[in-house]
C-alpha cells in the first residue's frame, strides 16, 4: 500500500536472528512499522510455550459442588493448577465450553480462581496437558476435571463472568442461548505458582453435561 510518510528501514535488510541487535524502520510521524509475520500466537506455539488442557470430549455432568462458589477440595468442571513449586507462570489465553444436553441450571458461568497455596495439593490432575506444538515438551501445570482437588485446595473466589448464561430449559437445536463460548482472556488471567484458574456453574441444571478447555502460554516465573 502506497504511504508517502514511509522512510526507509534504518538498518540493513537482513533477516532478525534471535540474540541480535537490529535497527528497525519507522514513518515520518515516529510511527513504529511492523509486519505480522505469522499468526498472533505461532510465535509462543512454535516456542512450545502453548497447552491446552480439556474434559473428556464426552463431557461432564455438572454436580452441586461445580456449582456456586467452589469449596475447598471440591470437583470442578474443569481446572488448571500452576503448582507452588513450577517455577513458571500460566497466562490464561482461551476458555470453551459446549453445552452437551440435559437441562442447564438458570445463571451465568463463571471463573474462579485461588492462589498462595505453598505446599503440594494432595492430589494429581486426571487430565493430560498436551502442548500445542505436536512433540513438543510436557508442561508442569496440572488439570482437573471432576476430580477433588486435594485437601491443600482452598475455596476458590469469582474472578469474573464467563461468556455463557443460558436459560434453564432443555438444550435442543432451537436453544440459541445455550451456543458454544468461547472467552478470549488473552493473557489477561496469570496464575503464578500456587494458584488456580476453574469455570464454575451458576447451578446443578438436570443432567446437564458440558465439554471444556482452557488454553494458556507457560512462562518463566518473574516476580
């Protein structure tokens, strides 16, 4: 595209390796130009910095305690736990969830979360993290799904609303309020190590079952 304020780049036209040094091109107005070279999150994906942790694509069904505020060691529909020892930080990038059949309980979804837990939980995550670079490294987070927490768990807290609220009726075809969401937290949501990032129901419903997934970019812990 044509823009008579473009300068010509301050440096030479020489590929950016990664260590080194290079002048950049900026426009007359002291605009920085830049190119996106590839998709917003290849850069972190093709690194080995990206996971997703799901439910069992056949779902889960929500019990009272995935409902209301979380209790200490209690199930969720799902979690993802930055462990007190990881040496890492989880920012949370995407949430899903798809609403499978039964009959949801009326109210908005939610995320909760807890933190400054010092000690191991006391139990394992049941669900495995895969990274979004196939062959790429295991992370140290855990996830949970349906499973307690273990008995280091706290109560959670709200954190925030999720982007789902259908209205307590049966799901059929015609239910245009019970459509799959997605929450594009991009970042915004960072567990440190210690903490929890859960999706938590607004209540029980009627055999209502759900398929989740977060994805989250794992770090280098800076405090």
């Amino acid at each position: 595209m044509a823009d008579d304020r473009i300068v010509g780049a301050a440096g030479p036209a020489t590929p950016l390796v990664d260590g080194n040094s290079q002048l950049v091109g900026t426009s007359r107005d002291g605009a920085l130009r830049v190119a996106q070279a590839h998709a917003l999150l290849g850069e972190l994906a093709s690194r080995q910095k990206i996971y997703a942790a799901s439910t069992p694509q056949a779902g889960v069904t929500i019990i009272a305690e995935m409902a209301g505020t979380i209790a200490a060691n209690k199930q969720t529909i799902l979690s993802v736990v930055n462990p007190f020892n990881s040496g890492v930080q989880l920012h949370i990038l995407r949430a899903y969830l798809v609403h499978k059949s039964g009959t949801p309980g009326g109210g908005a979804f939610a995320l909760q979360t807890f933190t400054g837990v010092t000690t191991a939980l006391g139990a394992t995550g049941n669900i495995v993290v895969r990274g979004t670079r196939t062959g790429g490294l295991p992370s140290q987070a855990q996830a949970f799904s349906a499973l307690a927490l273990g008995a280091s768990a706290p109560a959670h807290v709200l954190l925030r609303a999720f982007p789902s609220g259908p209205f307590g009726r049966a799901l059929d075809g015609l239910a245009p309020d019970a459509a799959p969401a997605v929450d594009y937290i991009d970042g915004e949501i960072v567990l440190d190590p210690g903490s929890c990032v859960s999706i938590a129901a607004p209540a029980t419903g009627t055999t209502h079952i759900v398929t989740a997934s977060f994805v989250f970019a794992e770090l280098p812990y800076t405090n």
